[in-house]
C-alpha cells in the first residue's frame, strides 16, 4: 500500500469513527464530550439523507456533465413509495428497494426523450418534470394526502433492532449512506466512471472510441435520479410525517446549487455541500431573516473566485500553507 | 477478395449546397489510402458519412462487406473502425495512460463485467505497449492536457490504434505538426501499418507528408471524385495540378 492511499485509509477511519461517535455522550467514558442531543442528531441524520441524494446529482452534474433541476422531485417520489408502502405494511427494506428503482426507471423514461437532444433540453424537461411531481404530490389527496400529507411514517426495525430512538436512527443511516458512498466510488473508479468522465470532458470524441454516449448519459441520469430515490426513502421516516413542501423546485435548485458549492466532480463535493446547505441555516439562525441574502453572498464570492467550490478552494488552501505537497511532478 | 471499405455513390447535401457527390472507391486490407482536395471539396463531410456522424442522402459504405451505413460512431467503432480527428481530441483531464486505456475498454467483455472488473478492464500492458510504442514513455502518467501539441498528436493517434482496428480514418494528422515530430508520426503509422496489417484512410493537406505515407491517393473537387492513382500518377496529372496543386499555389 502506498503512503497515500495509507494515509487516506487511516483518515476514512478516523472520520467514521468521528462520524460514528458525534452524537454520543462520552463523559460517561470518561471524555469531556457531551454528544448531541436529539435535535443536533436529526440534523446530522438530515446532512447524510441530504448528502446521498446530493450524490446522485454530483453524478449527473459533474461526473457526466448533464443537468437536473428534478432532484428533490425523485426524493419525493422515494419518500411517497417508501411511505405509502411501509403504511401498507411491506417492510422497509422491500420499500426502499422499490423507491430507488421506481426513481431510476422513471428517471430512464424522462432520460430517453430528453437525452436525444442537446443538454439544455435535459435542464428544462427535468424543471417540468419537477413541478409536475410537485402538482402530483399536492393533487392527487387520495395517494399523497395532498397538502395535509401522510403521516405516522414508522421508523423500521433492521435486524431486530428498532430504530425509533433517534440515535439508532442516525446510525442505520450512516450505515446506509456508507453503502450507498461505497457502491458509488466503486462505479466511478470502475471503467465505468473513466467514460462518464469522457462523455463530459469530449462526447464526440468518445463515441468515436466506442463509448455509446447516450446510454452511459441515460445510466447516470437514472442512476442519480435513484440516489435521490433512496434518500426520499430515508427522509421519510427521518421526519416521520410528509407533505409536498420539500420536494418543490425550488428544492431542486438547492440540491444543485449544494453540489456546485460544494464542489461538483469531486467525491468528497456532496458532502461538503450538503453540510453547508443543512448547517449554514442553523449557524445563521441569530440573523434570522437576513439568512437567505447571506447565504446567497457566500455563493457570489465562491462562485467568482473559486467555481470548482470549496472542496477545490480547501485545495488551494493547502497548497498554500504545504507547498511541498502540492509540487508539480517534473 | 472483399474490401475493408467500400464505399458506393455516396452523395451528401447542405441545403442547396451538394459537398459530396456520387462517390465510390474501396480500399484493400493494408492499403494506406490518401485523400486530398482543396479546402471544401467534401473531404470532412465523406470522412463524416463513412464514419456515421452524418447519415448520406444517397449511397452506401460497407466495412468488410457489411453495409454500415446509418450506423452511430461507437457501433462502428466496435466494429473495428476508429478515427482522429482534425481538432485535437485527446481528454485533458485523464493522464495518457487512462486515455489509452479509454480507447478500447468499450470493447472488452460487457458493460456490466467492466463495472465489476478490474479498473484498467486488463489494458494496462497494451496501454504500455503503445506508449512504447509511440515514444511517450516518459509521459504515461501526465495529464494528456498538460503535452505539447506534437505529443497529443501522437497521444490522439496511438488512441485509435489501442483497440487493434481494422480501419482507421486519419484526419489531418499531420496538421499543426512540427517537423521533427511529422517524420517521428509518419514512421510509427508505417511501422504500424506493416506490424498490424490495419487499413489506413488519411485525409491531409500535407503533400509531402501524404505523398511519402501513402500507397494510393483519391483527389476529390467540389465533391466529386477526379482522380484516383498512385503518388507519382497524382502528381502529374493535369486535372489535379489545375483542380489542386494550381489552387492551393494561388492560395500561398
């Protein structure tokens, strides 16, 4: 193994490991951390559920270099399934099967027509998509409750254990996302993610090598609309009642706009991004109705001198203080 | 004997503006065929139908004796036909290597064993081979955007070499190349050629370069087709000096 790839190892774990323990209180054991409490719990478990749906538009953002303004839209679609479905009594995991492949096939039938065309076309079927869902959700009363929307949405029980108590909650979804983390820099590290990066940096050039463009466009549109079926999946029991609000368009823009901020092409961008677009409303809560002005600042100014987002910008930052670790190869 | 290409009454239109008309040949296994014409005779355009990006009006193009007209650039290119293109097209941010290897993973094994493959899909030794074998060794693991121009030029053709293809359509190779590195591209395009016994079509403004690398050389004017020969012949016919030669000696 290589320095780097030791050091990168050793890193992942620590972070699990941080990840694993931040809401617990250690001061039984002797540490002088008290651990979160229910409500910093929900909005860490919010980040990871935010995080995977973030992943699937890094995937058709910057991966593949697609557009999609229907994120929130496949959330919905997998926190309705997954809902109605566990309702109806199908265990959760059958459930949260069925709204990730529910998104990725509806995600394949939204990507054939569009996919034909230039990319732009993409950005303003998935736009029309999304408010449709949307009217979807609020209409259609005798499936989705409409406006009042559905609620008493139980938390599942995984290998028998419940995870009604909110920490066991935020554990089985640091589990899922770690999976869900795992399959997709599998896939990106994979030849696969060698021609997603091919058909964004040179489509022509990479059809003429043998890449089917259109096919490996439709699997990462579909593939990132499923991501965002599974993190509907795990939203809806995470705030255990549901109604259309979250899953407007205007959401859609935030999950984009989080990948762009975060870092778009970049594994680690979702989730910076995420953290940002979930924690910065909770910092910024003492300027209260100035939140949404500063919020969209700090996009303006990163935006301006740092458009690969903060991962590239932290980037940079080392560069600076470790010069040496940044040197070019000669 | 059937041909490796061949290509019958192939006919394209823009508008009212007719950039191929009615053009035929065929090209032999081994055969290095040049295609040259002044600038808008259709060169592009034929290159462009034979290889699917544009689909003809009329005519047909056939790859081993099966007809390929209509068909998109990545089935063609599975089927052993590979390209360069006029305007650099190497992928900046993958290092050489990762470019090679790019170049012929589609035809390696199905799409699903490549996701659970090793992530090289075996190439790496061929990816090697080829870079001995294009001398940019030193460079393997250099982002291909950071070369210089002569050395993504080779980087570009050795990518169309990496899947062992029947054919290969070169077009303007030799475009923007400096000297040392023109002859460095004719000699590893004619070493390939006689190792691999792979089919070359070159289209190219270079008259010294194409006159010297190829076995046969088709003259297109405005479209048609006007003369077709060995490098000698084409030299000292008269259409071609006056549709040609005199055109371009006007132009400098």
């Amino acid at each position: 193994m290589s320095r780097s790839s030791l050091c990168w190892s050793l890193g992942l774990i620590l972070f699990g490991l941080v990840l694993v323990f931040a809401p617990v209180n250690l001061t039984d054991y002797g540490l002088p951390y008290p651990g979160l409490k229910r409500y910093g719990t929900y909005i860490m478990t919010l980040w990871l559920v935010t995080a995977i749906a973030a992943m699937g538009v890094n995937l058709i953002v910057g991966y593949s270099g697609q557009e999609t303004l229907a994120q929130a839209a496949f959330l919905g679609i997998g926190a309705y399934t997954a809902a109605l479905l566990t309702k109806a009594g199908i265990p959760f995991g059958l459930a949260f099967a069925a709204s990730g492949l529910l998104a990725f096939v509806v995600g394949i039938l939204l990507g054939i027509p569009a996919l034909r065309v230039q990319k732009h076309y993409l950005a303003f079927v998935t736009l029309a998509f999304a408010v449709m869902a949307w009217l979807v959700f609020r209409n259609e009363q005798w499936l989705t409750g409409g406006v009042m929307g559905l609620s008493g949405i139980k938390r599942p029980v995984v290998f028998g254990i419940n995870t009604r108590p909110f920490l066991n909650f935020y554990w089985f979804v640091l589990a899922v996302m770690a999976v869900m983390a795992f399959c997709m820099w599998w896939m990106l590290r994979s030849p696969w993610g060698r021609a997603f990066t091919a058909l964004r940096e040179n489509p022509v050039r990479a059809e003429s090598l043998g890449v089917d463009v259109r096919l490996y466009k439709l699997l990462t549109f579909a593939i990132g609309s499923a991501y965002g079926g599974f993190a509907g999946a795990l939203y809806a029991p995470l705030v255990e009642f549901i109604d259309p609000s979250p899953f407007a368009l205007s959401q859609s823009f935030l999950y984009l706009l989080m990948v762009i901020v975060g870092g778009a092409g970049s594994f680690l961008g979702p989730f910076v991004g995420a953290a940002i677009a979930v924690l910065l409303p909770e910092w910024l809560r003492f300027t209260e109705t100035w939140y949404l002005l500063i919020y969209a600042f700090l996009v303006m100014v990163l935006m301006a001198f740092c458009p690969g987002g903060v991962v590239v910008l932290v980037l940079r930052i080392k560069a600076v203080l470790l010069p040496q670790a940044a040197k070019v190869r000669p | 004997m059937t041909s490796v290409l061949d290509v019958k009454r192939l006919s394209r239109s823009f508008g009212g503006l007719q950039a191929v008309r009615n053009v035929s040949f065929d090209v032999q296994e081994g055969e290095i065929l040049g295609i040259i014409g002044p600038n808008g005779s259709g060169k592009s355009t034929l290159f462009n139908c034979i290889l699917g990006q544009l689909v003809p009006d009329e005519g047909e193009v056939r790859v081993d004796g099966d007809v390929v007209t209509g068909l998109r650039p990545s089935e063609l290119n599975r089927r052993g036909v590979s390209r360069t293109f006029q305007l650099l097209q190497v992928f900046p941010e993958l290092s050489v290597r990762e470019n090679l290897i790019l170049a012929a993973q589609e035809h390696r094994g199905s799409r699903l064993k490549r996701l659970f493959g090793p992530r090289d899909a075996g190439l790496t030794p061929d990816a090697n081979r080829m870079i001995e074998f294009f001398r940019l060794g030193h460079l393997a693991e250099e982002k291909a955007g950071s070369l210089s121009y002569g050395q993504q030029k080779l980087l570009d053709a050795a990518m169309a070499f990496m899947a062992g293809p029947r054919l290969v359509l070169l077009d303007e190779p030799a475009g923007g190349v400096n000297l040392t590195m023109l002859a460095n591209l004719k000699e590893r395009l004619q070493a390939i050629n006689a190792e691999t016994r792979a089919t070359f079509v070159v289209i190219e403004h270079n008259m010294e370069f194409v006159m010297s690398l190829c076995t046969r050389i088709l003259v297109l004017a405005e479209g048609r087709l006007i003369a077709a020969g060995k490098p000698a012949e084409i030299r000292s016919n008269p259409d071609v000096i006056e549709a040609y030669l005199g055109h371009q000696a006007n132009d400098e």
